[in-house]
C-alpha cells in the first residue's frame, strides 16, 4: 500500500470523529498560552517587587494564578479531547478489521498464521491510534512552545532569541547521532532475545519431556550461557540509548548559561529596560525549551511504526471479501438432493478437481474414501462453500449453491470435523451454538447421544463448567462435544470428515448408533480414515488424486478387487 | 517484590552508585539557581560584566560535570536493571523446570513465556527507571526546598507546604488509576480472544451462522474496552495539570511573600528570582515523574506475575522418608486413586495391579479411562491422592525424583523432538551414551532406516521435528527412551502411527529387554500378547489378566475385542 493511500485511509477513519480534532487544536493553543504566559507574569511580578510597586506585583500575581489555573483545566481538556479521538478511533479501526474476519474468504484465513491477524486487531490498532493520534498532539503542542518561546524572546529581546535559536539545534543532532550509534547494538540483542525466547519456549513447550527425562540441569547450563550473552549485549543496549537524556541535559544547560549571560548582559546595557524579571522567565522558558525538541524526535520514530501499523490494517480491511451474496436465493428446509457437475477447483495454481462429477440422492449416506491429500476435505470445503468452485457447479436440491445464501445453505449442513474446536464459554454455550433456543431436555439428550454427558458431569460445574480449546479437555472429549452440537440441531444433511477420529473404538461404536439413528432420512457425507466406519455406507466414492476412481457398496467395491479393495487390505493386514 | 529485591542485592554497588550519582548531577542543577542569584545581585547590580562572564562559565561547568555524573549513572542503572533481569529470567526457567507436572498444567506454556519475557522486559526497564529518575526526582525535590532554605527560611516554608500536596495529588492519581489499568487489561485480552477465536474458529463459526452474534459481542466488548480506557484515561490525565497549577499557585504566593520579604530587607530581589528558579525547577521534574509512575506501576504489575511463579513451591524431591524395601514385584500399585487438581471426579480409583520384573503390560481403554494417568504416577509425574506405588518395594514419594525418572524410559504420547541432531535428542535418554549403545537404541526402535535416511546420527532435526514423518518421529523418541536402559519402559500410545507390521517388530524387540515394559493402547491388538493387560474404564479397574483370562471374564474387554475386531472381520 502506498503512503498516500494509507493517509487517505487514516483521514476516513478519523472524519466521524474529526470535531475532537478540532477541540484539540483549539485547547493545545490555550494551554501552550497559558505555560508561557505563567513564567512571563512571574517575571513581571518580580520587577513589581523591585520597583516597590504593590498593586503592579498583586495585579501580576493574579494574572499568574489564572494563566496557570486556565493553563491546567485546557491541558486536562485537551487530555480528554485527545483519549477520546484516539480512542475512538481504535475502536472502529477495530470493529472494522473484525468485521472483516467476518467476509474474508476461509483462503485467506487458511493461508496466514492466526496470529499475523490478531496481531493487526489488537497490538497494530493499538500503536496506530495511540502512537499517531497522542503523537500528533505531542508534535503539535511541542512545535506550538517552541513557536511560542521563540515569539515571545523575539518580541521582547531577539538578540536572546537569536542566540538560543543557533544552540538548541545541538541536541536535536546529539540524539540522532546517539541513535544511529545504538542501531546495530539494539539490532544484535533482538537477535539474542530472539534465540534465548525459541530456546525457552521449545523447552518451556515440553517441559513434561524435559522432567521425564531429568535434563533440567544441561537446560540450565545452555539457558544461563545465552542468557549471559544476551546480558552483556543488552547492558550496551540499554547505556546508549540511555545517553539522550544527559546529552540534551547539557545542551540544555548550555543554553541556559548562554541566556544568563546575555540577559544579565542586557539588563546592564540597557539600564534596565529589559529588567530581571524578564531574565527570570528568559530562563525559565530556556527551561522549558529542550524538551519538545526530544519528544519531537521521538514523536516522529513513533510516526513511522504507526504509519506501518496503519499500513496492515489497512492492507487488510482493504482485502477482497468473500462473493456478496445479496439477492441470492434463500434455501428452505432442504431435502437433500446434492450434485457435483464437472467441478473444478485447486488450491492455488495447481488444479485438485479437473471435472469431477458424483450424484447423491436425498438420504443417502455417501464415504469418501482414499489416501491423504486426494481431496476428501475439500468436498467439505466445496459443499459448506467456505471454497468456491472455480468451474463446473455444486448442487443442493438442483440449485448451484453459488446462487443460494450461505446461511440458509449452512442451516441445512451440520458438520463435525477432524479438528475439534470449542469455543471459550460454557459447556452449554457450546452445546446450544447452532441452536440457542434448544431444551434443556434437549441439549441433555444430545450429549447423552454423543456420549459425552458423563465427561461432563464429572467436570467441576457440569454443563456450566466453562471450557476452551487449550483447556484441559482432551481431543476425544472435545470430539465428543462437538458431536453433541451437531446433533442438538439434527440439521437435514451431514458431514462427519473424521469425526471419530480421536474418540476410542469402543465409544465410537457407541456414538456410530446414535449417528445411524440421526442420519435416517439424512444426507449423509462420511470422511473415514477407518474402513470400519465406511462399511455401512450406502455408496461409496474411492478418491484419488482428485479423480473419483470407484464407486459402489462396500461389498462391489470388494468384488471390483480394485483400489478400494487394496486400500482395505492394507488397512487390515496385520490384523 | 522480594525476589526483586534479592536480585537487586548482587548488583548492591550499581544500585546505590547510580542514585549517588543522580544526586551530583542533581546537585550541579540545584547550584545553577544561587549562580543565577548571584549574577542579578552582584553582577548586575554592581554592573561587573566579568563577575557575569566568569559565572556563566561556571554555569556551563557545572552542564558539563553533570553530563559526566549523569552518564556515569546511566551506565550503572543500565548494569543493574540488565543484570536483574537476567538473574530474574535465569531463576523463572529454573523454577520452571521445577515444576510439577499439576502445576505445569494449570499454568500453561504460554503464560510462563509471557512471564519470562514481556514480564521481566517491563521490570527491567522499571528497574533502570527508577533508579535513575524516581530517586533523581525527590533529590530534587527536597534538594530544592533545602537550597531555598538556604536562601531565605522563612519564604521557603512556601516548599514545605508544597511537598506534601504534590506528594498526594501524585499517590491519589496513581492509586484510583491502578485497579482502573487492570480492568482495561482484562477487557483487552477479551478483545484478542474474540478476534482470535474467529480466526481458528472460522469453519466453526460460519458453519452455525454465528458471524453476525460475534459481531455483536465484539461491539459490545470495544465499547466495554472504550469506556474503561475514557475513564481511567481521564484520571490519569489530571496529574500533569494539578501538578502545574499546585507549583504556580506556590509561586505566587511565593512571590508576594518574597516581595514583603525584600521590602523588609531581608533579601534581594535576586533571591526571588533563585526561589522562583527552583520552584521551576520543581516543575519540569514532576512533569517527568509523571510519565515515570506509568512505567513503575506497569513494572510492579510485572513484578507481581513474576513474583508469582518465583513464590510457587516446585516439585519436592521426596514426599516420604527412604524406608526399608520391601520384598515382593517389581511395580505395585496398591490401592491407587487419583484425582486431577480441580477436576470433578477422580480419574482413577483403587487400582491394584503387580507386575514382575522383565514383563510386559498392556494398559487398555477408552478415551478417558485413566490409562495415561495409571502410568504417570509411577516416574512421580503426579502423586497419587490414594494408596501408594512401589517400585523395586519402594514408595515411589520416597526415592529421590532424578534417580527414579532416570530408572524410567518414558514416551510421551505426544511426540516431542528437540532442535539439534538425532544424535543430540538421543543423548537426552543418556548424555554419555557411546556410539554403540545409540545404534543399538535405534535398532530397538526399529528406527535404524530413520537415521540412515538422515545420513547417521548427525543428521538434523528440527523443532519438533518437523522433518520427520509421525511414524518416524515415534520411533526416534523410542529409541531415545530406550537408550538410558531403563528399568520400566513406558509407551503412552506411542506406536499410533506405526503400520502393524512394524509395531509387531517392535514389540517383539522390546520384549527381548530385560526391563518392565508398559505399553498404553487403543488397539486391543498392540496389547495382545502382553504377559499382564490391564483393562480401564473410566477410572475403574474393569479386569486385570492375560488376553485368554479376559476374553473369557472380562466384558470390557470383550466389547474392545469386538469394536475392533469386527472391521477386519
């Protein structure tokens, strides 16, 4: 994404909210007036004394007390004018890369580590609304002191502005002169952190193993020898780019010293027409001075990692959707009909699918069967259009399911995957996904169907335990639940692709009645790895390479002595 | 925090020498005011240009000498905060090691590397933090109010009463906003797990049309997060304007009262101007202690989970005193209940089993009948709530944890290689193990054709071994169990992926060995001809005996034996 684009991005996210930028502006004037202002009438005060003058010290005073009491209710304002644009701003950024997780093709999803798109929600955002946002107000406040110092010097003595105009650039130049210094030392300890963290979390990972076979100790030796080197690295990481501070320090002290000096100079000189009062906040201002320098500096780093965070979130929300499906064809209750007519479909440029065609009666049960990799999984992918086919078309009930809604074709499909996933909440939660209006009665027997109502008893709160996909549940538990959730919505076709893969034989026959029973007058998709499961099957699809090579009942196929027949010997040899 | 502070005691010199320094490079500012005095008092009012001339020099001076001190101070305060955080992440991983396997559990992997990273990275710069700026700051606070002592006494009581305000309005910021941090923190790890679930959950979610209820939640769970951030944002932001207002509203009543002062003729108009500098002085310092107390209090929130793990008791190395050994099997579970930390019912309860030396023992059931858990209390990876397990007639609390796991070879379920070579992961089993005892090890295993493949046992494995198959990987961390010659092996379903033929051959070498052979199974044929088969189910001994005992008493097994049976039937 080109720069342009993304500003052009960052101006839309921030229009609805653009009256705060306003507010901001309007309080960073007041509040630099008023810190300016406040040294100035000090001064003023000071010369009061000096020339015995009561009413003018008391006048000065008050102006003092209120310059500074404005100064202080515009920067809390202009605090909040500012937490509440960025803020706000970081939550639409986020609801609008949320939402697009909603849209985006599964390909996309597929393809990248969750993490990477995490990352873009929570940390991305994060750096953008705040580092742009709060830095754009530090950057704005620090150039209006600076401007304000520089103005108010030039006004009453320019000489003195002059001379502090040609020192303060000193510090600016000593940062970045420290900072390109410290680059590669902080590059180097990235590296070391970066291999002493893969070292600890491979064994951190495993630390069962590592018990098991009492390596504790040599892990100790190795982590203390990175460790060391990366403490030694980090000790010069961390001392150079700790010498900003001191360096502007000085530079800073030397332009006090060169204000005093000329001041005290002009008071003499002048014979009093620039008083030493007016020196006294001369200094006070040299006070102030250096400092937006430093932030500025720092301000525009922040820039550009903001500008690169704002880069992918806008790269991603900026992704192709999946397909609208506006205007398409609600599915009713369907009965189950499906059809693939010359369907092809590739993952990436190589073609999976060239031309596959298969018909599936409404209540049928259908086996997929054939070595991994052959395209069992993608049929799945296809049939729940969480893929489109790239030619030829999938049916459900005669009509392309291109042309129908995914939700209501999703009604109609249950599925039970493989992969086992559970969402953070309750037992119940989980259980009640497809369908929240179900029964208690309802949801027991489901569980009970799938086996699972036992496991779940047991948990601490039962069905109101709250589980995750890391928890302690195991793979054949959370297989189980999964089970259940399908069969709490008893859709009227199924897709089981290795639905039992985790569960023990012994339980599994147990769940396979309680499928038989669902799957009457079901459509029934089955992907097995275990033949056993296949058997019952009213028509098995034998899939290799892509290309449906068999097809028939388990004893035809058999007969046929083909691949199917090898696939099941191999499968049953030893026995 | 008093791990904090133990390892802050090795790096006693740095610690102290940092602040000492802070303190001269203070000092050198706090000198500038009375320069200053003195340049308006007598340089000025006597209209001596070299006075001022030599004064500001002396001004630039002391800029120098604090540069000098301050970076002398930087470079120790950087020494102690990296050091703390080495020692700091050298004792996590330690204590981490130590850990029981419940404790392992309930922790997790991920929370203990966020602790020994982003954890200590905080603390560390909160160690260099404050040791360069929190002491600095109150240095310089009562450095001030001590020079403007010596100024006047009586105008600067004005400091006096300044402290103690500045010092609260500081402390009621922080305090009312630390609870408000956490709630944020919570609400924004809500906002990563959703984001997060609907990636991993994508399928799930779409597949039961819950996008539009996730969307929702989402809303819901950003305006929760807003809101949170708003308000604590609001505290946080009356710091710097308070402490702006409290400093001025000192300065003018500072001024007035120094203006009598000077009336009186109890001092000059310089002496203001010298009180008024270190009022200012004051100022900008308090503006940095703000942006400072951020970082502490995220650090001390680090800290805490740091702390945390440091305080946990690790495993112990006995749990009973080393008794006389009894006489009688080789491995005895005598009564055995278990019950998981937090978890409902036991998992496993009174399981009697003895087993003599050299056999072999096939743990059967389903998923979640205890099986892993059976052999688990043997290596002491838990500890049985009930009834004992002995192993050579010793209670297996009662030998030393190193010398019992070193007598056992055990294979996880979950394979798990580390990066280096075959010969590295094989070392594990026995890190003086020769050339010999590794080929053996591998032949055992059936993995001979595994390291020929990788051209010997130099060949390269990497994390988790992902350039090996599945079955290739278990055979590996057989062999590396294999290679200590235990004297209990145990196999947690560690031949899954093998094919039958080679899951055959391996049986029958592993029987060959002259140690107690556990092998946990699924496949009622992987157990077979174990000389003993244990018959689990959820938790219950269902029967206990050989292949023939059990098909004829034991209907559990019966129903294994059918269940898988039947399809090759």
């Amino acid at each position: 994404m080109r720069r342009r684009e993304v500003m052009r991005e960052i101006a839309r996210v921030i229009r609805p909210h653009a009256h705060f930028i306003v507010f901001t502006v309007l309080f960073a004037v007041a509040v630099v007036a008023g810190q300016l202002l406040a040294p100035f009438f000090a001064g003023q005060a000071i010369d009061g004394i000096a020339a015995g003058d009561g009413g003018a010290t008391a006048r000065s005073l008050w102006a003092l007390g209120i310059s500074a009491g404005g100064a202080a209710l515009f920067q809390w304002l202009l605090s909040l004018a500012n937490n509440a644009l960025a803020y706000r701003v970081l939550r639409d950024v986020r609801r609008e890369a949320f939402r697009k997780i909603g849209t985006l093709p599964l390909k996309y999803i597929d393809s990248r580590p969750y993490g990477d798109v995490s990352g873009v929600v929570v940390s991305d955002a994060e750096q953008f609304a705040e580092g742009l946002l709060l830095g754009a107000t530090q950057l704005f406040t620090g150039v209006l002191t600076i401007a304000g110092v520089l103005g108010i010097m030039l006004a009453v003595r320019w000489e003195i502005a002059l001379v502090v105009f040609c020192i303060t650039p000193l510090s600016f130049f000593a940062a970045r002169f420290i900072a390109s210094r410290t680059y590669r030392t902080v590059k180097r300890q990235a590296e070391l952190r970066a291999d002493e963290t893969a070292f600890a979390d491979e064994m951190i990972s495993n630390l069962k193993v590592v018990k098991a076979f009492t390596r504790e100790e040599e892990n100790e030796r190795i982590f203390r020898e990175k460790n060391e080197a990366l403490r030694q690295v980090s000790l010069r990481a961390v001392f150079f780019s700790s010498t900003t501070n001191p360096v502007t320090r000085f530079v800073n002290s030397l332009v006090y010293a060169a204000v005093a000096f000329a001041g005290a100079l002009f008071v003499i000189a002048t014979g009093g027409v620039f008083t030493v009062g007016q020196l006294g906040s001369f200094l006070s201002y040299a006070n102030q001075y250096t400092r937006p320098f430093n932030e500025i500096s720092e301000v525009v780093a922040e820039f550009q990692n903001a500008l690169a965070c704002a880069g992918r979130i806008f790269a991603l929300s900026r992704e192709e959707d999946e397909p609208s499906d506006r205007g398409n064809r609600s599915l009713g209750a369907a009965k189950g009909d499906v059809s693939l007519r010359s369907v092809r479909f590739g993952y990436g440029e190589k073609l999976l699918f060239d031309g596959l065609d298969a018909e599936v009666k409404a209540g049928m049960r259908v086996a997929l069967v054939g070595p991994t990799g052959c395209g069992k999984t993608t049929l799945v992918n296809l049939l729940m259009r969480f893929y489109d086919v790239s030619g030829g078309e999938v049916c459900v009930d005669g009509e392309d399911v291109r042309a129908l809604t995914r939700e209501s074709l999703r009604r109609n499909i249950g599925m039970v995957l493989q992969e086992t996933w559970i969402k953070t909440g309750t037992v119940r939660e989980n259980l009640c996904l497809g369908r929240e209006d179900c029964t208690e009665e309802e949801m027991i027997a489901a569980a009970k169907a799938a086996r699972a109502h036992a496991f779940i008893e047991r948990l601490p709160k039962g069905y109101d335990t709250v589980i995750d996909d890391e928890g302690s549940l195991s793979q054949g538990q959370k297989q189980l639940l999964c089970i259940a959730r399908v069969m709490v919505c008893r859709p009227p076709m199924l897709i089981l692709d290795e639905a039992t893969s985790n569960i023990d034989t012994r339980t599994e026959r147990a769940v396979q009645e309680a499928f038989a029973e669902l799957m009457r007058g079901r459509t029934c998709f089955v992907v097995a790895h275990r033949l056993s499961t296949v058997r019952s099957c009213d028509r098995i699809l034998v899939m290799r390479d892509g290309r449906i090579v068999e097809r028939g009942t388990h004893e035809e196929l058999l007969r046929l002595g083909g691949f199917y027949a090898e696939l099941y010997r191999a499968q049953f040899a030893g026995q | 925090m008093h791990h904090l502070r133990s390892c802050l005691k090795r790096y006693r010199t740095e610690a102290i020498l940092s602040p000492l320094f802070k303190l001269l490079e203070a000092a050198m500012e706090l000198l500038v005011p009375l320069v200053v005095a003195k340049i308006v008092d007598v340089g000025i009012a006597g209209g001596d240009r070299a006075y001022i001339l030599h004064a500001c020099l002396l001004l630039g001076a002391f800029g120098l000498m604090g540069l000098l001190f301050a970076l002398t101070a930087q470079y120790f305060a950087a020494k102690a905060a990296v050091g703390v955080s080495a020692d700091l992440r050298e004792r996590l991983f330690a204590k981490m090691q130590s850990f029981s396997f419940s404790q392992i559990d309930e922790m997790g992997a991920p929370s203990m590397l966020t602790r020994m990273t982003s954890d200590v990275q905080q603390v560390q710069t909160g160690v260099n933090m404050t040791l360069r700026l929190l002491l600095r700051s109150p240095i310089v606070v009562f450095g001030a109010t001590a020079m403007a002592f010596a100024v006047d006494a009586q105008a600067a009581l004005v400091f006096v009463a300044l402290i103690p305000l500045l010092a609260l309005a500081v402390y009621g910021v922080m305090a009312a906003c630390l609870p408000r941090y956490r709630r944020v923190q919570e609400r924004l790890d809500g906002v990563y797990l959703s984001a997060r679930e609907n990636l991993v959950g994508a399928r799930v979610l779409r597949a039961f049309r819950k996008e539009e209820d996730e969307v929702q939640a989402f809303d819901r769970k950003t305006e929760g997060l807003l809101a949170a951030q708003t308000r604590v944002g609001a505290i946080a932001a009356v710091t710097n304007p308070l402490t702006f207002l409290l400093v001025n509203l000192a300065a003018v009543v500072l001024i007035f009262w120094g203006g009598l002062r000077v009336d009186a003729g109890a001092i000059g108009q310089g002496d203001v101007l010298a009180l008024y500098g270190y009022l200012s002085l004051i100022l900008v310092e308090l503006v940095k202690l703000a942006n400072l107390i951020v970082t502490v209090t995220k650090a001390v929130t680090c800290a805490n989970r740091v702390g945390a793990v440091l305080d946990a008791s690790g495993e112990r190395e006995t749990v009973l005193p080393r008794g006389e050994r009894e006489e009688g099997a080789h491995v005895v579970f005598e009564h055995v209940g278990f019950t998981y930390a937090g978890g409902g019912a036991p998992a496993l309860s009174d399981v009697n089993v003895s087993v003599r030396r050299g056999q072999t023992v096939g743990v059967l059931g389903g998923t979640g009948s205890g099986k892993s858990t059976l052999v688990d209390l043997l290596p002491r990876f838990y500890e049985a709530t009930e009834g004992r397990v002995l192993l050579g007639g010793e209670d297996v609390r009662s030998i030393p944890v190193r010398e019992l796991r070193q007598r056992v070879g055990y294979v996880p379920q979950k394979v798990a290689l580390f990066r280096g070579t075959i010969r590295s992961n094989l070392r594990w089993g026995k890190p003086d193990c020769t050339d010999a005892e590794m080929e053996r090890a591998l032949r055992i295993a059936q993995a001979e054709d595994v390291a020929a493949a990788k051209g010997g046992t130099e060949g390269a494995v990497e994390q988790e071994g992902r350039n090996f198959s599945g079955g290739q990987r278990q055979r590996l961390t057989i062999a590396r169990a294999v290679v200590r010659d235990p004297e209990v092996l145990i196999l947690d379903d560690s031949s899954s992926a093998l094919d039958y033929a080679t899951d055959a051959r391996l049986r029958q070498a592993l029987a060959a060995l002259d140690c107690t052979v556990f092998v946990v199974s699924q496949r009622a044929s992987s157990v077979r001809r174990a000389d003993v088969i244990v018959v689990l189910d959820e938790g219950r001994v269902a029967g206990v005996g050989t292949h023939e005992e059990l098909e004829r008493g034991c209907g559990v097994y019966r129903e294994i034996l059918a269940s898988q049976t039947e399809a090759s039937s």
